[in-house]
C-alpha cells in the first residue's frame, strides 16, 4: 500500500503543473466552504442568541392552543394555578434549565391623558426575567439599566409608542385592561423605561410587575399565560425538550387525563428560524460545489493521466503488474491529490479564521455592536476532509478501472 502511494506521488510530481493547478482548486473550495459555513454558523449564532436572550428564551411553554391565537392575546387560555405548579415542579427537577419565569401577557390601552393608543404587555417577575433573559437590559434605550428591572405600578414602554404618545421617563400613564369575564379596570403606571423595539414577536411589548398585571386582570390565584426557561447549554436544546415534553404530557392533565400544556422551542415563535434554515440550505449548495470541484478537477486529471500513459501502462500490464496493482496506482493518485488539495485548504482556512480574530467583522443589530469571529468546528474539518477524499477516490475510479482494463498489446502499440 505505502508503496503504491509512493509511485502514485511519484507520478503526480512528473506533471507538476497540472498536478498544482488541480490542488490549488481543491485548496480554493475547501477555504470557500469552511469560511462560509464558520461565518454563517457564527452569525446564526449571534443573531440566535440575541433573540433568545432578549426576548424569547430558548424554550417556552403555553396552554395548549395558546400560540395558535397568540396575536388576539386570548384570556381564557391560561395555566391555571394547579397547571403552574405542576409545571414548575418539572422544571425544578430538570439540572439543564438555568432560569425560567412566568409571564401573563396583557393587550391593553395606553394613555397619557390626552391620546390613547394599544399595546402588548407582559407581566412579568423582574428577578426570574432577568434571569432568564438578561439581554433585555440591553434594550433599554432611557431609564437606569441598574438595579431591579422595575417595581410595583412601574412600567417598560417600547420607543414606537413612546415616541408616538411623546412619553418620556418618570411620567405618567394609564393603563386600561379589560379582563376574561369583560370587566374593565384601570390604573396608573410610572414609566420607568424606554425599550428599543427589535424584530420579532415580542419585540414592541411592554412590562410590568407581574402582580400589577395580575390586578388589572381580577386573578384571584396565580395563574400564567407563558413561562420562557432558559437552558445552561444551548446544545442541550432537542434533548431536554424531549425530557419536558414527555413528563409534562404524562403529569399536566385535565381532568380527561389529556395534556394541558405544550412546549415550543425559539423557533417555532421566531421568524428568524426560517433565515437560519436558509442558511443552512446555503451550506449544502456550498458543499455541493466543493464536491463539483474535486469531482471534475481530479477526473479530468487522472483521465489525461490515463491517455498520456498508455503506453507506460501497456509496460506495465506486459511485465505483469496486476490489474488491480496499476488501479492502485491510479486510485492513489486521486487520493493524493484530494489529500493535498483539502490539507492545504484547511490550513489556509485557519490562517484566515485566525486574521478574523485580530479583524473581526463589525456590524450594528439595533443599538448593539456585533463582532462576527468565524470559529471553525472540528467535526466540519474533519468533514471536509473526508468528503474531498471520498469524492477524489469517486472521481479516479472510472480512469483507475480504464487503465487497469487495457489490452497490453494494444497499449504497447499506441502513439
């Protein structure tokens, strides 16, 4: 075996031309692919996390039913106090969750005594919420980010009505609620802080205390629309919301014993999850002209082989090197090139990735400064590396098996 490579090497270094300008282009795709596939996976990254930190949460669980009319708000489908501490004792026996806090989410009327306008709101716990979203401090764009997120008959506004209702920091407003039974109640709010509005559900709600919003809605018991949980490993994703789904479909029951609630990971909420599945069907279209490049170049490489050295092979075959000897040779030859190609490739490629870490790409999502630092997984180096290999031995076994198959007599008569 080592020798063969050593004559497959041999040969390849006889046309060195060709044999560099065919690795070159094999270095070439491998750097595209695994530059473009560490960046995108960064920039998802970012942008993921910067939603779930601020807004979402990695996981989310709601009544079921809820999401399907999440944009009316409903009143009528909550978790109950009996559901809520059901679903807390889970939460509480799962090691991979951080964080969680409930949320009674509220459409209401704002005013500032002189227009009035609508908003969402979402009562919420200001520890547990910090917690478990601590980028929405980020988003304040007015009031003090320091201390507790806010009070009793405090309230976070986003900047669109802010800006619409000319409200500013320290004054106040009103808030109108209507609750499930069609009661109206009413109350006066500080405004503590400004949000910066951002894409997504979500992104122009209000807060207050989660007690403030049990009030305006008449609850007698603690009940909540939405509880966000925050995982300590981001990985951890699929697997623990398998171990949730399952305990809460076989412990939070009616009293038809069917499931009460349903969990729902970010990107069944997000409208960003689509921009990361296309990034990730642009991946695949990259890999797949890696695979174009390797394939085509080590083809027409080994097929010129073949035809420059027909004669050399008909020696070959004459003095009786096996068939599957002077396929070896061929084979190796592809291999070789494919080896070289994507090592150089990925040497490069960390060359480069380490440049970005002394120049990262700098660009602005809302008011934050996002550096993009590519980082480059060893399992995606370790893939591309067997996938140049295994498409350079594809692309050579056609010549290797033409070579292999020649007639001595005829090979040794060719000009």
């Amino acid at each position: 075996m080592i020798a063969t490579l050593k004559l497959s090497l041999r040969n390849l270094l006889r046309y060195r031309r060709r044999s560099l300008l065919t690795g070159l282009l094999i270095t070439l795709g491998t750097v595209a692919l695994l530059l473009f596939v560490s960046t995108a996976s960064t920039f998802t990254s970012l942008m993921v996390g910067s939603i779930t930190d601020s807004m979402l949460g990695h996981l989310q669980i709601h009544r079921k039913g809820y999401t399907s009319a999440i944009d009316n708000l409903p009143l009528n489908l909550n978790l109950g106090a009996g559901a809520l501490g059901k679903v807390e004792k889970i939460l509480q026996d799962e090691p991979a969750i951080v964080a969680w806090s409930s949320r009674v989410k509220i459409g209401a009327m704002f005013s500032n005594y002189a227009e009035t306008t609508s908003i969402r709101l979402n009562g919420v716990e200001p520890a547990r919420e910090d917690a478990t979203v601590p980028a929405l401090r980020q988003r304040i764009l007015e009031g003090g980010r320091d201390g507790a997120l806010l009070g009793r008959n405090e309230v976070l506004i986003p900047q669109l009505v802010a800006k619409g209702m000319k409200v500013k920091i320290g004054d106040s407003v009103v808030l109108v609620v209507t609750n499930a039974s069609g009661s109206v109640n009413a109350r006066n709010f500080t405004v503590r802080g400004i949000l910066e509005s951002v894409t997504g559900p979500g992104g122009r709600d209000g807060y207050i205390h989660i007690a403030d919003a049990r009030e305006l809605l008449r609850m007698d018991k603690p009940e909540a629309m939405e509880i966000a949980i925050r995982l300590k490993d981001f990985r951890q994703l699929d697997a623990v919301a398998a171990r949730l789904t399952a305990r809460l479909n076989s412990e939070v029951l009616n009293k038809d014993d069917k499931p009460v609630s349903e969990l729902h990971l970010w990107s069944d909420l997000s409208p960003f999850a689509t921009i990361v599945k296309m990034v990730a069907l642009m991946s695949t279209f990259i890999r797949i002209m890696l695979i174009s490049i390797v394939l085509v170049s080590v083809m027409n490489v080994m097929l010129m082989a073949v035809y420059e050295r027909i004669r050399e092979i008909g020696t070959l075959a004459a003095i009786g090197t096996p068939p599957r000897r002077i396929m070896g040779l061929f084979l190796g030859e592809g291999l070789l090139l494919g080896l070289g190609g994507a090592l150089a490739g990925i040497a490069l490629s960390y060359v480069l990735v380490a440049l970005f870490h002394y120049y990262p790409i700098n660009f602005t999502y809302g008011r934050n400064e996002l550096s993009l630092v590519p980082e480059l997984a060893s399992m995606e180096v370790l893939l591309v590396l067997l996938l140049a290999l295994l498409v350079s031995a594809i692309a050579s076994l056609q010549p290797a098996w033409r070579a292999a198959s020649m007639d001595p007599i005829k090979a040794l008569r060719h000009v």
